[in-house]
C-alpha cells in the first residue's frame, strides 16, 4: 500500500521548528566581587603562558551559521553527522562535545542587528549527531560539529585535583570512600542508570530484524455442503484416497519481518535514549560531588563544634577562677555578694551552651552517618587547631573550563543533544514507512509428508510501504511537543551554566573575603585576650570592678566563637567551591 503523501513533496505539512533564544553572554574570566576591587586577580593573571593561543581559539572558533534557500517554501533537510554511540559510551576518555546548546547563543541574522560573534564555550565527554535549529521565518540553521570541536582545554583549575590531594584529612577520606558504598541515593542512581541502560539495548534491536519460529498442529472439519467441504469432497491425496475427516494440520515455519530504517527513525529514537544513558552518568557523578561536598562539610562543622567546646570549657575554667577569686574577696570584705552572683551566673550559662553544642555534635554526627549509608555512631576526627587549617588554594580557570569539568553541565547538554534526536524521530513520522516481511516453513495433513520438498515446502515475501494521508494532527502535534521539549532542554542548559557560573562566583569571592575577615578578627582576639589579662589584673588588686571582668571575658569568647564560625564558613565556602568548579568526582 502507497500512500498518497509519499508521491507528495516530503515536507509537505510538517511544521515549522521553533528557534531558542539567545542565553546570556559567558564572560571570558571571573568578574570577582562584581568588579568591587579591581586589583582582584583574573583570568589572565593565573593562567599558562599559552593563553592568547588558547583564547584565540575560543574567539576565532564559530558556529557555521548556514542559512539554506529554500525557493519552494518547503522546510529544509536537516543534515547530521553520523557517529556511533556506542563507541562514545565506551571511550569515556575522549572527551569532545560540540552541543547543540550553540544553536541558542547564535542570534537570527534577520532579526538581530547586534554582532553575533559566540561568547560560549562547551566542552563535554561524548560526539553527538549535528543538530539545526529553525527560526520562526522557516529557514535552517545548521552547526557543523567538526567547526565547534575545540579539543581539550589547556587550562588547569582546582576541578583537576584528585580527592586525595584536595581533601588530606585520613578520617575525611575513609567517610567519603565508605559514603561511595553505602550511600542509599548513589544505589538508586545506579538502579536509573541500569534502567536508562536497557532502554538503549531495547532501542538497538527495534531497527534491526524480528525472526520468529514456531511449530503448529491444528485439526478442521468443514461442512459438506460449504465451498470448503464440497471441494476436499471431490479432491484425492492419491489415487483412490481422498483427504481424511476431520482434516488435520501441521506447520513448521519461520518469519522475518524487517522495517527498512529509511529516514533514520528507529536510529535516531536508539541514539537518543543513549544520550539519556550517558547524562544519567553525568547526573550520578554530579550528585557524587555534591555528596562528597556535603561530607566535607558536614566534618569540618563537626571540627568547629569541637573547638566550641573546647572555647567553651577554657571559658568556662577561666570563669570559674574569677569566681574563686570574688568569693576570696568577699571572704576577705573586698568584695560582695553581687560579683559572686553574677560569676555564678555567667558559668552556668555557658555550661548550658555547652549542653546545647553537645546536642549539635550528635545531629552533625548523625548527618555524616546518614549520608555515609550507616546507622548512628561515633565518627572519628582529627584532632587539629581549627583557627589555622588550611586546605588547596583554589585556582578557578576561566570560565569555558567549567563547562567541561561540571557533570551537571554535561548532563544538560545530553539532555539537549537527545532532545534534538527526538524531533528528529518525530519529523520521520511524516513519512511512510517500509516494512520487508517473509516467511518459510512446511506445511502438511500428515507427519509423514511435513518434510517432504518441494511438495510440503511453503514461503512468501512482502513488502508494505504506509504512510500518514489525511489528519495528521496527533504526529503534528508530537512532532511540535518534541520540538518544545528541546527548546526545554536549551533554556534548562543556558539556565544550568549561568547558575554554575554565579555559584563559582560567589563561592570564590566568599572564600576571598572570609579569608581576609579571619586576618582581622585573629587581631581583635589578640587585642581582647590581651584586655582580659588586664582586667583580672586590676580586679585581683581592686582596681577594676568585676563588670569589667565579666565584660571583658563575655567578648573574648564572644571572639571566639565569631572566629571559629566564619572559620568554617570560609571551609564551606571551599569545599563548595571545589565542588562548584566539577572536582569531587571519581
């Protein structure tokens, strides 16, 4: 069967793609602190003496902006570049990615008078077919994957650290290796990804040939006086002997039925579920970085609340000597009852903080035990001076490289590259579809001639070619859902790296400004541990009153405590960091 739209132009009634708009323009290094203090370091004073070459690269390397005529009105083929996914499931280590997220960063020529040059550079780890983008005007856009292959960055940023060397803390290591077993949400992505996996296996069988075999035995007794029965009636297997009755019957055959993937639907609905496999990958390993991350910080909280305790118990004992002392003073009629009270007072409440941080230790302990896959129990830390731990200084790169190095970015990009498949397993749907079937067996009343040939042997060959005729408004309308779901997937791409970039933005800039209010702070605590000496030197001699005392004390631990807690802010903010820039990873 024929059907009419295949002697019909091909894109005939087949609507337009709809083109995503331009995302954001990527700068071209870290604005820090949003360009507050200029003499913060950027790009080009951190980076290799090949540079220039490789910035000439990102300048120079543009999107091949093709816009095809189309005189008859009809839509443009779209052209692609084969390549093989399953290779690029395999070779995780060659990574380039040209994505079809630059379809988005290159304004239409017609309606965009501003320059169009490309401010966007995407790196990932797999070759993807080429994808175009349609504008409201009908015509093609078409980006060769060849021309936005950059290779592999040159740059070198904290992502390039393996977690041994970032994170040197052995206790810290053992939780995250454990977390890497026993973590319940890693089991379940791995659960997503085997399940992403059988969907690609599934999808690479339905272009190939269904082969099916089988044996059947059957028994039929027609009525005399049917067309059926008055025939057998008249007819002999032999001479002399006519067909038995009832009529029995047995078959032996194999069928073949094949669709001819003549405009690539079943490869591209294959491919497109291999890309959906590899950006569960990506999605893993970006949800392993943020457990790792959430480990670190979690451990180093647990470190700070140690050294609360510790600012604690030392207030606490330095408190309690000046209690000693007023009570000597009032035993000796220096003093008063006042003074005594008010110490008191003061050492209990900080015995009740300190009930309060022992209940914290235990939740903290209880989140790192949680997401380590464990139920509740002591965590071993290390025993280390809080105020001085230092970790890797941070070195960000320029902002191109966190395109390569963020899991979630290269998830996203997946996400667009299947969703550009899709469209193009929808537009295939227009079309007619060729269908080869065959089959071959043997076929007899007996089973002593079933295997006689030729006489027993049956076959038959068929082609069908069927195509969409009248109302066409459901594929239309999968064919323009798969075209929404892509400009989706653009938006949530273009929306995903400028979330990266401000996160990396931020957390640099946070780790350089704690970094700089822990200097100050180190210098008021040794003003203030200087005013309390002071201070219980004039009360013991009565020259000070006790408020004074207990002011000054209040403060240094108030101090204190301030210092360990932007301490372990700017520890956050590192870890954060360093997981914001793709390291983390295994």
């Amino acid at each position: 069967m024929i059907c009419g739209s295949f002697l019909s132009t091909p894109g005939c009634g087949i609507p337009c793609l709809r083109g995503a708009k331009p995302g954001p323009a990527m700068p071209q290094h870290y604005n820090w602190n949003n360009g507050m203090d200029s003499t913060r370091p950027t790009a080009s004073t951190n980076t290799p003496a090949n540079l220039d070459e490789a910035e000439s690269l990102v300048e120079t390397a543009s999107f091949v902006e093709t816009l095809v005529s189309d005189p008859s009105g009809k839509e443009s083929e779209r052209i692609s570049a084969e390549t093989n996914l399953a290779s690029a499931d395999l070779d995780e280590q060659n990574k380039t990615f040209a994505s079809y997220i630059k379809s988005s960063d290159v304004p239409n020529s017609k309606t965009t008078p501003q320059d169009s040059t490309p401010t966007t550079l995407v790196n990932a780890t797999a070759d993807v077919v080429t994808e175009s983008v349609m504008d409201e005007s009908g015509e093609t856009i078409v980006y060769d994957e060849d021309e936005l292959d950059f290779g592999i960055s040159t740059f070198q940023n904290s992502a390039h650290l393996p977690q041994s060397v970032f994170y040197t803390d052995p206790y810290l290591l053992d939780l995250i290796q454990q977390a890497m077993v026993g973590n319940q949400e890693l089991r379940i992505l791995s659960e997503e990804i085997r399940i992403a996996c059988n969907e690609t296996y599934a999808r690479s069988g339905e272009y190939r040939p269904f082969v099916t075999a089988g044996v059947g035995a059957g028994i039929e007794k027609p009525g005399e006086h049917t067309r059926d029965g008055a025939v057998e009636k008249q007819l002999e297997v032999a001479p002399g002997k006519g067909f038995p009755d009832p009529l029995p019957d047995f078959l032996v055959a194999a069928n073949v039925s094949w669709e001819m993937d003549i405009w690539k639907r079943l490869r591209n609905a294959q491919n497109a579920a291999a890309m959906r496999y590899l950006a569960t990958q990506e999605g893993r390993n970006y949800i392993i970085t943020r457990l790792v991350a959430e480990i670190a910080d979690n451990y180093y909280e647990l470190l700070a609340l140690d050294n609360r305790m510790l600012t604690l118990d030392k207030t606490i004992e330095i408190q309690q000597r000046s209690l000693d002392i007023s009570s000597a003073m009032k035993e000796a009629g220096r003093g008063n009852q006042l003074a005594v009270q008010r110490f008191q007072a003061e050492v209990h409440k900080n015995e009740s903080e300190r009930a309060v941080i022992a209940q914290e230790i235990v939740e903290v302990e209880n989140r790192i035990n949680f997401l380590v896959g464990r139920y509740p129990q002591h965590v071993d830390r290390t025993e280390v001076d809080f105020i001085d731990l230092n970790m890797q200084a941070l070195s960000s790169g320029v902002p191109s490289e966190l395109l390569q190095n963020r899991a979630d970015i290269r998830e996203a990009e997946r996400q667009v590259a299947a969703a550009g498949l899709d469209v193009k397993v929808a537009r295939a749907r227009f079309y007619p579809s060729l269908t080869l079937t065959a089959g071959l067996g043997w076929n007899a009343f007996a089973t002593g001639y079933l295997f006689r040939t030729p006489e027993s042997l049956i076959y038959s060959v068929a082609g069908e070619l069927v195509g969409p005729l009248i109302n066409k408004r459901a594929i239309k309308a999968d064919y323009q859902t798969a075209n929404a779901l892509q400009l989706q997937s653009i938006y949530n791409y273009q929306q995903t790296v400028l979330e990266a970039h401000i996160e990396v933005v931020n957390l640099v800039s946070k780790v350089d400004n704690y970094r700089n209010s822990i200097e100050i702070k180190k210098e008021q605590l040794r003003s203030l541990e200087e005013s309390v000496d002071s201070a219980g030197k004039l009360f013991q001699n009565a020259r000070a009153e006790y408020v004074e005392v207990l002011l000054a004390q209040r403060e240094l631990m108030e101090a204190k405590m301030l210092l360990i807690d932007t301490k372990q802010e700017e520890l956050s903010a590192i870890i954060n960091a360093y997981q914001a820039l793709g390291g983390g990873g295994f």
